[in-house]
C-alpha cells in the first residue's frame, strides 16, 4: 500500500508537458533543480540536504503522502478510458458580464419617451437612465482559436430589449507583413471608444458625439477589416474597413431607399443604395517618453446617411446624403505615476459633413439639404490609490457646431449642447466595480424648449470568467 | 479614401524597405527584466532586447502600452514568464501585432514556466480566493536553481530563431552555466543559517525562494492573493503569532509600505524590501547580483 502510495504520488510530482527539454540535473549534485515542495500542501521530493529526519518524521510523512495521494489519484479505471473522447479542454475562453444601475433623475419617466437633441435626436433612447433599478445588459463573450489560422470572437448581449449579436468574427493569425483581415460582424475601429465594449468605458455612457454620431452602442455592422501595423518601435497601425452599411439602429449611416407620399399626393422615392456602402479608414499612432505615454488617431468613415421620419403626418420627411462623411480626431495622454496609479487626459472631436436631399411631405418637393454638425468631449480620469482600485473622473461634453441648411437656408437650431459629467468609481477587484456618477445635462429638448437634465447613477459591473485584459 | 489608400500602400512600402536591414539581428521582446538579462547573457551582442516591465513595475498589473504593439510586431521571438502572470497585458498586444512569429503556437513563442516544476497548484480555482494562478505559483524564478532550466530554454529558442548563432548560444550558455553552478553552491551554503526561520511576506511571491532557504512562510500581508491587507487581517496575523518567533518580514518595492512597516513596528521584528526581479531595487542590476542582494537584505 504505501509502495502503491508512493509511486502514484512520484508520477504526479512529474515536470508539466513541456515542449523543451526537461532540466538534465548536472548543475547540482546536492540539492535538486525543481524547487521543494512542503509535503503537507503538495507531492514533491524531499530536499537531501536537510538534516537527517527521525522515524517518527518519516512515519508521519508517509502519512501524509498516503493521504495525499488518496485525495488526488483518480481511480485508475476511470483515468484510463472514460475521458477518451471528452473534449472540453477544447472549450472556448467564456466570459459572463453584467450590469446594473440605480438611477436619480430629474426627469419623469414620461418626459424621457420624447427628449431629443435638436438636429441629431429626435428621441433619445433612454434606456438605463430611468428611474429607479436598471438591468442594463448582460453580456457574453466567447473566444478561441478555430485552427492555426483563425481566431474566432463572438459577444452576444441580453438587454431589457431583446438579444444581440454584438459582434462574431474571425481574425487571421498567419498573414505575413504585418496585416490581419477580420470578417465577421464587428465594432468599426473608428475612433478611440467605437472598438470599446461598454464594460470597459471610463463613464456610465457613451460621450455626446458618440451618441449622436455612432449611436448608442457604436457602429457595428457585418463587413471586413485589413489592418496593417507598422514595424516600427512606436505603435502605428492602420485599418481599412468596408462594411455593408444597412443599420437601423444608426443615427446617421443607414443605406437604404426612401418611399414617401406627400400631402399633396406625389411619391417621393429613391434608389436603393448600392452596396456594400460604408467605408472606414482610421490611423493610430502612440509613443512614450519615459512614463508619458500619448496615443493619436484620425479616422473616416465615408457611407450613405439616410433618415426617415414616416407616420402619415405632414411633417414626414426623408434625407438621403450618399456621400457623407464623418470624421474624428484623438488625442490621449497617459501619465504613469506608478504601478498602480495614473492621469489619463482623453479628447476626440467628431465632425459630420452631408449632403444630399430633403423630401417633404408638407410640400411634395425635393430640396436640397446641408448638414454640418461637429463637437468634442474632453475627460480626464485619476487613478488615484496604491492598489489601484479607486479612479475618479470628470467629463465635458459639448456640440459646438450645429448647422443645417434647406436650400442654402439656415435652419434655426441651437448649437453649444452641453453635458458634464463626473465619476467616482471603486473596483475591489478587476472582476467587480462600483461606480457613482453624476452629469448635468444641457444638451437635451423637451417639446422645442431646453430641458435641463440632473442624473446620479449607481452602476455595479460584475465579470466572470477568464481573465480579461487591462485596458489602455 | 484615396488618400488613405496612398499612405497605406507607401508606408507598406517603407515598411518592406525596412524589414531588410532588421534581419541582421535577432529580435527580442522579453516580458520582464530577468528575462532580458538571461538573454543578455546568452546572446550577448547578437540580439536585440526590448523589455515589456519595467523591474519596480507590479509584475501582475503592467500597463500595455500600445508602444509595445510595434516592438511586437518586429520580434523575431517573445519571451515570458508564463503561468498566467502577464494574462492582463500580454494578449490584446499579441493579437495587435499581427506578427504569426509570436502568436501563442507560434515558433518564436517562449513561455518559460513550461520548463519549471511550478508549486502551490490549486486543486480547485474559484476567484472567492483572490487572484490565483490554475498553474501554480508563477514566481518561480526566485529559486536560483530554476535559472539553468530556464536559460537553457532561452538558448534553445535563441538557436532556433537565429541558426547562425547556434554554436555562439551554445558556448555562452556552458559559460554562464558554469558560473552559475559555482554561484549556486555559494549561494546554497550562503542560505544555510536561514532555514526554519519563520516569515511574514506581503503576497505570495517569495514562497520559492523561502523553498530554496529553507524559511517558513508563516503569514502573507494581503488576506487573499491580489486582496489589499484589512487591519482585522492584520491583526488576526498578530494573535495567531504572538506566541511564535516571526524572524522578519519581506515584501517588494512597489506594494504600499505602511503595512509591513506597522506589523513590523508592532512585533519589533525587522522588515525588508526583497527585489522580485531584476532592477526592482538599484542593487540587482543582473541575474547574479540579483540573489546576492535577496540574500544580503534576509541574513542575519
């Protein structure tokens, strides 16, 4: 029994799969190369040079080891064939995300249904700003390699309205000079938050220019990526996106035809698009001085706009602006105090430029329309005590440009919408956060007047599963 | 868009203009300090080391720099620690880089706790402990007799990468082997009055190295692993060892100090800064001077 013991417990101490050659031993003959191991935790042999032990020592380490052994050895029948064919190791990395919030607001539940940004919003989407306890999503992420030539990501997200595929791709892993294609349906490279998932963003929500621009949860669509990183010392990468361009949930870039009936009877219709329609490019650069780390992208992103706005009424309208643009600029800085402590000073300007035509139903024509909208946010974020588990932060929001001309005619639309924002937020550990913030929010319309919008939120984010990455 | 287009094709041009003269030397990103420095001793001057950490960085917590994406994307081979120690900064760099060379699988993908017997292997992993590692405790570079495994592992993927260098590998490792061999011995005898002394250490980090002197690791600082000391664990530490002799307390440079300094105040016991690497303390400028100065800051 105790040869059995023994022996089953020598073959469990044995050095992991290894792909190099074990240690040969030669480098010291008294003591042995892998490291002792306590006999009370786990099975290892014993260091010779320590001092010779009694009987009674050795009685109680052959214990020890018996129980050790009886504790860890599998029956040998079951070790030997009934796991033949069980594959799990070959599971995907599986990662459960969820987030919930308390929210404070000054405005009713009510008045939320029809809050609009002028020009950009008709009706912002409140969802996980009303009152009270929020369930705001719940998310998974699957990721494997698929072969030796394939990565496969996949995140499908629960919300309080409905199911998601957020994204599922595959990325090359064998493609030589530096390039990468992803296809599949994925988040657009497109600036510094777009390629973010929520759980990972500095604020409860998107920043303004990326909720009017991109949308609420950023631009995503099935297409294809190549992306090039540079063999340089510093990081530059560039990414060429092309995407089909057809997006319901977009505030600007949906490819599709209008079909309107005016009030005095004539159909207004275009074309279907031709597609794939959208097109993104997007630079980064990033380099360090010493702990000053500083990260700029520009990105485009070129598609066909349409807006709709179709329910039998006389101010039913459609714009159609195939070659808009939109366009961003970004700049962050990063001061490393220490291991566990930082400054980040994060600013993106976005800029829309389209035109195209204006059909209304009010008078049967078709006029044409010009849009130039553009604004900023600026955020600066203080990770602020040793272990790095609190981080406070403030944010500013502003639409500085907000033009739209009919027929060369100035619309009147208030421009300057504003929002500011603070956070304070603690994470006990990478896996779990607690977040308070507050924003003022100016930026909003309530029925043509501006409506002054007062929230304090309450997150908690929970993670489960493989170790997710740091983020920049 | 054409214009993007251009600057693409131009610097793919200036890249591949580039890839020529890069050839010439073996490209290296190693993730921490000790591993440049074995690489240093092998490679000499054939190699091109750039190091992700820095040595007074948190190994766990290293910032990723997205700098560290181009450094990547040039590497002929990536050395880490492995066991799960740069799981938060090392793989969203590697899947940036689109370089197949270094890409988990890949031939210049090292990861050296393959080479090592790893201790403290949970038999179950639940986060309810803190961050532990399913594949042991990842700091076994603390042993000094886990450094001929491991350099040998390293002159390996050194040959393999650059053939032409084989037989120079070669050499500078029986070298440095050799002096290794001679240092280890010392080092052995030198550890000697050290055994059965019983410690306090801030995180599960020098439990090889305790190991390898014979010390006992009676009380870790932080409650769990990754979890900041509570002064009711601290306190617990205290009565649990009030009857005992605790012979001092170690720790690293970059974990807050207030604590061991008050539990050392308390028990009127010693405490000390214990480099973990390579370059954490001014004083371990290569591997050897290393576990001269582990050893110089515990002895008596």
């Amino acid at each position: 029994m105790i040869h059995i013991a023994l022996s089953t417990v020598l073959l469990l101490a044995q050095p992991p799969e290894s792909t190099v050659p074990a240690p040969s031993g030669t480098d010291n003959p008294t003591l042995p190369i892998l490291p002792i191991t306590p006999i009370a935790t786990s099975p290892a042999v014993a260091p010779e040079t320590q001092p010779a032990p009694s009987q009674d020592d050795l009685l109680r380490r052959i214990e020890a080891l018996e129980k050790a052994a009886e504790e860890r050895a599998p029956p040998l029948a079951t070790a030997s064939t009934a796991g033949a064919f069980i594959q799990n190791r070959f599971n995907p990395d599986l990662s459960l995300i969820t987030d919930f919030a308390l929210v404070g607001t000054s405005l009713n539940d009510k008045s939320a249904q029809t809050l609009a940004v002028p020009g950009l919003i008709e009706q912002s989407d409140r969802g996980g700003k009303l009152r009270g306890f929020s369930f705001n999503y719940l998310e998974l992420a699957f990721n494997a390699a698929v072969d030796p030539y394939f990565d496969f990501f996949s995140v499908l997200t629960f919300t309080p309205s409905g199911f998601d595929i957020e994204e599922t791709y595959v990325d090359t892993r064998q493609l030589p000079f530096g390039f990468q294609l992803r296809i599949g349906k994925f988040l657009s490279a497109f600036g510094r938050l777009n390629g973010m998932h929520q759980h990972v963003w500095d604020f409860y929500d998107q920043p303004l220019v990326y909720e009017v621009f991109m949308g609420a949860e950023g631009w995503k669509n099935p297409g294809a990526r190549v992306s090039w990183t540079a063999p340089v010392d510093f990081l530059l990468q560039v990414n060429f996106e092309v995407f089909q361009g057809v997006n319901d949930e977009s505030p600007i870039y949906n490819a599709t035809s209008y079909d309107l009936t005016a009030e005095n009877g004539t159909n207004l219709s275009s074309k279907a698009p031709f597609v794939p329609a959208l097109y993104v490019g997007s630079l980064k650069t990033s380099f360090d001085f010493g702990d000053n780390v500083f990260l700029l992208g520009a990105s485009v992103m070129y598609g066909h706009s349409t807006r709709t706005r179709s329910e039998g009424l006389p101010t039913d309208m459609a714009f159609s602006a195939p070659g808009t643009i939109l366009y961003d600029g970004e700049l962050t800085y990063k001061y490393l105090l220490s291991s566990y402590r930082s400054i980040t000073w994060q600013n993106e300007y976005l800029g829309l430029l389209s035109s195209g035509d204006l059909a209304l139903a009010s008078d049967g024509l078709v006029h044409a329309a010009d849009k130039k909208q553009g604004g900023f946010y600026s955020q600066l974020i203080w990770r602020f005590d040793e272990p790095g588990r609190w981080r406070v932060g403030a944010r500013f929001d502003l639409l500085d440009q907000n033009s739209f001309t009919v027929d060369g005619v100035a619309q009147p639309l208030d421009n300057m919408l504003q929002r500011y924002s603070t956070m304070l937020e603690f994470s006990p550990t990478e896996f779990s956060r607690f977040r308070l913030q507050y924003a003022y929010d100016r930026s909003r319309f309530l029925e043509g007047a501006r409506k002054d919008v007062h929230e304090l939120l309450l997150e908690v984010n929970i993670a489960v599963g493989p170790h997710g990455a740091h983020s920049f | 868009m054409k214009l993007m287009m251009t600057n693409l094709l131009s610097a793919a041009a200036i890249s591949f203009a580039l890839a020529v003269p890069a050839q010439a030397k073996t490209k290296i990103v190693v993730t921490y300090p000790y591993i440049a420095s074995l690489v240093g001793e092998i490679a000499k001057d054939r190699a091109d080391v750039s190091t992700l950490a820095k040595g007074d960085e948190d190994p766990h917590f290293v910032v990723p720099r997205p700098s560290f994406i181009g450094k990547l994307r040039q590497a002929d081979l990536l050395i880490i620690n492995g066991a799960s120690l740069e799981i938060g900064f090392v793989p969203p760099l590697i899947r940036q880089a689109n370089n197949p060379k270094i890409m988990p699988g890949g031939e210049g993908f090292v990861d050296l706790s393959q080479s090592v017997n790893l201790i403290e292997k949970p038999d179950k992993v639940s986060r309810s402990e803190g961050d532990i590692h399913p594949e042991g405790n990842p700091h076994f570079i603390l042993d000094w007799h886990n450094v001929p495994a491991v350099a040998r592992v390293i002159a390996d993927a050194l040959g393999r990468a650059d053939r032409g260098g084989a037989g120079a590998y070669q050499k500078n490792l029986d070298a440095f082997l050799a002096r290794w061999k001679t240092q280890s011995a010392a080092w052995d005898k030198k550890a000697e009055p050290l055994r059965g002394k019983a410690i306090f250490q801030y995180h599960r980090l020098f439990n090889y190295f305790a190991l390898r002197t014979g010390m006992k690791i009676v009380g870790e600082l932080e409650p769990k692993p990754g979890i900041p000391p509570t002064s009711r664990h601290l306190e617990e530490l205290l009565v649990a060892n009030a009857a005992s002799t605790v012979y001092m307390i170690i720790t690293d440079p970059y974990h807050e100090q207030k604590s061991p300094e008050g539990v050392a105040k308390k028990m009127s016991i010693p405490w000390v800064v214990l480099p973990q690497d390579v370059a954490a303390v001014p004083a371990a400028r290569d591997m050897f001077s290393l576990y001269d100065t582990l050893l110089a800051r515990v002895l008596p």
